[in-house]
C-alpha cells in the first residue's frame, strides 16, 4: 500500500512513521514520513548522465511528497554521493524527484495542475506552500512539458496581440496563439515590434513563408513587421477590434443624428435614436417588446436616409 499512495517508482518503502513538528503559536503538527529507498535498477545513479558511480559518503534528504489524510507527507531517503566518472562528485538521484528539489515529481505535477485552475495565493495556501515556492514549481513543470516540443511546427494561421499583466505601460506580455488549434505558441514580454521580430525569428523565414493569415488589434507595432516578414499572408483585424470599430462609428453617427434632431426641434426623435442604438446592439432574441418596437423603428429610418451604406464605408 505505502508503495503505491506515495507513487514512489523505482523505491521500496522500508517503513513509515509520524513526527512531531514544533510550530509557533499553535499545538505541534504531526507530519507522516515516509523512509524509502532506491531498488536495485535506480540504486546510485548520477542524476546528470544516469550512470551508477561509486558510493563515497551517505547522508539523510527529505523530500516533501502529497499529503496522506490530510497530512503533509515526506519522502526521507539515505542518499550516498557518488563519484561520477564523467561529472565528479555529486548526490546520487532520487526516483520520482529533480535533482537538488524540494519536492516529489508528483506534488510538482499536483501543484501545477493547482496553479493552472485556481488563483495563485488559494493554490498555494491549499498546498501548505509559499506564493514563491508554487512559482517555482511552475515553472519547472512548465519547462519540462516545453522541452523537446516544437510550438510553432505547422502553424498557419496565427493572431498577434497584446496582454496587460500589471499596472503600468511597461507591463505587457505579446501572446502569440494558433487559431487553427486554439493554442498559445508564444509568450514574451515587451509590446513592441522588437517582441514581434523575435517572434518571426523563432519561426525562421522558411515556416514564416507558410503562414497564410495573421490576425492582429491593428497595433502600429504590430502592422508594419509582419509584411516585412510574411509578405504573403493576409493581415487581418480582430473580431474584438472591428466590433469596437463599428461600435465607435455607430456611436459617432448617432451624436451627429441627434444633434440634429434637436437643432430641428425633435427632441423626442433624437431620444428614440439613443435607445433605438442600445436596442441595434443586443441580441434580438433578448430584447423586450418596447425595445424591439425601437429597433424596428430604427431600422426603418436607417434604411431611409441610406445611412447602411454609410456605416459601411466608415467602418472600412
């Protein structure tokens, strides 16, 4: 049982037993350790090359593993360090654990699952970790699924854009994703054409000849690089920024319309146009009865004063 609640691969549980632990201002809290020890196959491994050295001195490491009934748990090892030939002296590896890391691979593995579906300061407050430690943590199993994957093979059509992380102009990351899978490719801080550059460069000219659409907020440090740099593919505008754009041009027209109205004394006109817009922009199934009378209204002048076409042309 003990070999398989801590998921201890390639270690033989030899016994396991509770610790009192002083804590500050409150009764000590008992912990669960766990006294494992490598199998024949992983036994003294350097953990560079894998290779088995020589023992030279033991000495006792703790690791901390998942909880076990709501006690924090430790993987306790007697670990020798062994002479490489290769990379010298160095603590022999530990099954199911980095080098020179705190913790077990799977409370590595738990942790980031945590950090990616819960708020940073709950996941790390549920773990019995600091905000740092949980960083970490993140970052090295984030490493590791990235190593020996290639991101950008195959990409074809991609969107360009920006996401503030912070206060400040400064504190923006440019995100990179892949429209034709749903995923992020890149990350990389900075908005500006020196980010979007360093982007084309990790592609390399031979896969930057392969895209076909970029999709971009219409940024001046966006626009000008990717012509420069995939001259073949179609650039295009976000649907967020050309339903802000249309917006902001119906919002235009509509002042102009009701400043009017009133200059022509038909105030009452010039109020059925500002609900009328209100009306035009939410789903028609969701509108109410008066509501949807106003849109019918509006619908009715619009196409009477030719302002269709209007709207079309300004929103180019």
């Amino acid at each position: 049982m003990w070999d398989e609640v801590p998921g201890t691969g390639h270690a033989v549980v030899v016994r396991a037993y509770m610790e009192h632990w002083p804590c500050k201002d409150r009764p000590p809290e008992k912990v669960l350790i766990i006294v494992v020890e490598p199998d024949g196959q992983a036994r003294d491994r350097c953990p560079v090359c894998g290779q088995r050295g020589k023992p030279a001195e033991y000495g006792t490491v703790r690791r901390r593993t998942l909880d076990v009934h709501g006690k924090r748990a430790f993987l306790e090892s007697r670990l020798p360090r062994i002479i490489c030939g290769q990379h010298g002296k160095v603590t022999a590896a530990v099954p199911r654990a980095r080098h020179d890391d705190r913790f077990s691979r799977p409370v590595e593995g738990f942790a980031a699952w945590q950090a990616a579906h819960l708020p940073w300061s709950r996941a790390a407050a549920g773990l019995r970790v600091t905000w740092e430690a949980l960083a970490d943590i993140t970052a090295r199993v984030a490493a590791d699924a990235a190593a020996g994957r290639d991101r950008l093979a195959g990409l074809r059509r991609t969107g360009i854009d920006e996401k503030s992380w912070g206060k400040g102009s400064s504190k923006y990351l440019v995100i990179v994703t892949d429209h034709d899978t749903g995923r992020v490719v890149r990350a990389a801080e900075g908005r500006c054409q020196t980010t979007v550059r360093a982007f084309f460069a990790g592609l390399g000219e031979e896969r930057a000849r392969l895209l076909t659409h970029v999709s971009a907020g219409g940024a001046e440090w966006i626009h000008p690089v990717v012509p420069e740099k995939a001259p073949q593919a179609e650039l295009c505008l976000d649907a967020f920024r050309v339903v802000k754009r249309a917006g902001e041009k119906l919002d235009e027209l509509r002042r102009r319309l009701a400043g009017e109205l009133r200059a022509a004394g038909r105030g009452d006109e010039a109020a059925t146009l500002g609900a009328g817009m209100r009306a035009l922009r939410k789903d028609y199934c969701k509108l109410s009865p008066g509501q949807r009378g106003t849109g019918l209204r509006m619908e009715r002048d619009v196409l009477k004063r030719g302002l269709v076409f209007w709207v079309k042309e300004a929103t180019r």
